[in-house]
C-alpha cells in the first residue's frame, strides 16, 4: 500500500494524494487530501449520492490553522476509482459494509503513527464508531448527525423491496435511466430542502449543478443505489447502534442537529444519551457538517484541543 500524487483539483485546499488500497484482488486508488500541520484529524464525508470529500472543506478551513486535516473519498464516490482506470469511472463493486469497515481501518493503520481524533458525518459516523472499538486507532470522535439507517430503511420499505430497488438501479439500461431521474438537478433540490439543509437560499442554481455534476461520473449509480437502499447501514438496528455506542472509552461528541428527520434526530438523541458521550445541539439537519461548517467547527476544535 503506497501513496502518489494524484493529478486532481483540491477540494479543501489541500494537496490531493491517492492511498493504493487492496480488496479483493483488486487495487484502488482513494483520493484524500491533506492541509495544515501538526497532530493529524481525520475528516470522513456522509454518505450520499452526491458524496465527497469536499462537503467538509468548511470545517477543514477552520480546523487547518491548528491542526493536519486529512480528508477521504469514500470508495464509489468522488474521486476514488480502480487504479487501473484512468477516467473516473466508479466501480461496479457489490458495495457492503465490510468494503468500508476495512477500508477506514487499513487507511488510518497505514497513515497515521498515533491513534487519530475522527470527525465523521451521516453513516460515516458509524464506521467511525466501529472503527474506533480496534485498539490503538482511534483517539477522539466527533460524530456530526450520526446516522445509521439508509433512506428506504428509514422509510420502512421492506428487505425484498430495498433488495429488488437495488438491483434494478444496478442494471444496465434501465438502471441508469432510474438513476438519472433521482439525480437531476430538480430532484437534488427537493432533497436537499427536504432534509439536508435548512436554508434553501444556500441551493442557488451553481450549488445545485456541482452537486448535479458529481453524480455524472461513468459507474456513479452502484455505491449510492447500496446506500439508499441501506446496503451500507453500518449497523442492524439500533440496539446495535447503541451497544457500539456504550463500548467507546475515547473522548466522544455527539453533534445533533435540530432540524434533523424526527425519526433520524430519534436515534441521535438515544446516542447522545448515553453516559459516555458528550453532545450538543445546533440549529441544522443531515447536512450540517457543510451548511453550518463554523457553527460545528467552533464546537470541535475546543473538543479536539482539550
């Protein structure tokens, strides 16, 4: 596992690296970005469709005068690809928990020196939890609107159905056409005001088109089809998600946002309950780890500095 320059615009002002990462026989190539210096912070985006690394480039500025913030690309989104490929096509891969579970572990094993403070949005703060349950990985977590439940899980769909959505956006053809209905640049709008940001005056017709672009890459539908499907769910349910919870013995800090989905700020507050986990509360939703950047920043870095 070695790590190259990699020739791709900086997303958090930082320098664009690539992590050369095996998985199943297969060799992939994880764009991250560093900035700053001194002790490390590792910045993990929400998973999304429109995943990337840079929807944490507001905290990152804020945190880069005082620390080394590296941020990732999950694998299926942004800009990490086969390493053979020299387009950015996404791969086809059977997306599960174990790819990424893996994936964070070997990435902070191969990096960093010292157990990392981690900040993690959505679902990725779920694999920051279990990634932080390995000895000697992790140091600190801020967990920024924690999920764990996928948006078809949340909406009760059943297994057979998720399972059956899944595939078809899987599919050649027809996959693609489904995928592009719930990716064009009206439909990200809905959603976005529906529960990832607060401020609709924030989706201005350029936000919403750099949205819209990420997810035109060649191979973009497969990883977003397993997460809304809640291929990804981190954990099976939420006794799982709070059994992962009680086992943390490194500083941790809930971030929950109070305009957050009543069912999804649900499963914050039940985190944030228990005795080991600090927390606190500010004004924003599943996105607010990009629309409130400052406002959670200025939470984090005195939790991180302590």
């Amino acid at each position: 596992m070695t790590t190259t320059l990699m020739p791709k615009a900086a997303q958090i002002g930082g320098t664009v690296q690539t992590f050369q990462w095996q998985w199943q026989n297969q060799t992939f190539a994880i764009a991250y970005e560093t900035r700053g210096s001194g002790t490390p912070v590792l910045l993990l985006p929400a998973f999304s469709t429109v995943s990337t690394r840079g929807e944490m480039q507001g905290i990152a500025e804020q945190l880069a005068p005082h620390f080394q913030v590296v941020a990732m690309d999950w694998l299926g989104f942004g800009q990490s690809v086969p390493r053979s490929v020299a387009q950015a096509i996404r791969p086809s891969l059977d997306y599960r928990p174990a790819l990424y579970r893996q994936l964070l572990q070997d990435f902070v094993r191969v990096h960093f020196q010292q157990p990392i403070a981690v900040v993690a949005a959505g679902h990725a703060a779920g694999y920051a939890m279990q990634a932080a349950q390995q000895p000697n990985l992790v140091s600190k977590l801020v967990l920024v609107a924690p999920t764990w439940k996928g948006p078809l899980c949340a909406m009760g769909a059943p297994t057979p159905v998720r399972d059956g959505v899944r595939e078809l956006v899987r599919s050649p053809g027809l996959g693609q056409f489904l995928y592009g209905l719930n990716t064009t640049p009206g439909f990200l709008k809905f959603m976005y005001r529906r529960h990832v940001f607060v401020n609709e005056a924030r989706l201005t017709p350029d936000f919403i088109e750099a949205k819209h672009q990420i997810t035109q890459q060649p191979g973009a539908r497969f990883a977003p089809a397993a997460f809304v499907t809640g291929t990804l769910d981190p954990m099976a349910n939420r006794d799982e998600f709070l059994t992962v919870g009680r086992s943390l013995t490194m500083p941790t800090l809930v971030v929950i946002g109070e305009q957050s989905p009543p069912q999804s700020k649900a499963e914050m507050a039940a985190l944030a309950a228990l005795p080991n986990i600090q927390s606190v509360r500010l004004s924003g939703t599943l996105g607010m780890h990009e629309e409130e950047a400052s406002e959670v920043a200025a939470i984090v870095l005195p939790f991180l500095q302590t």
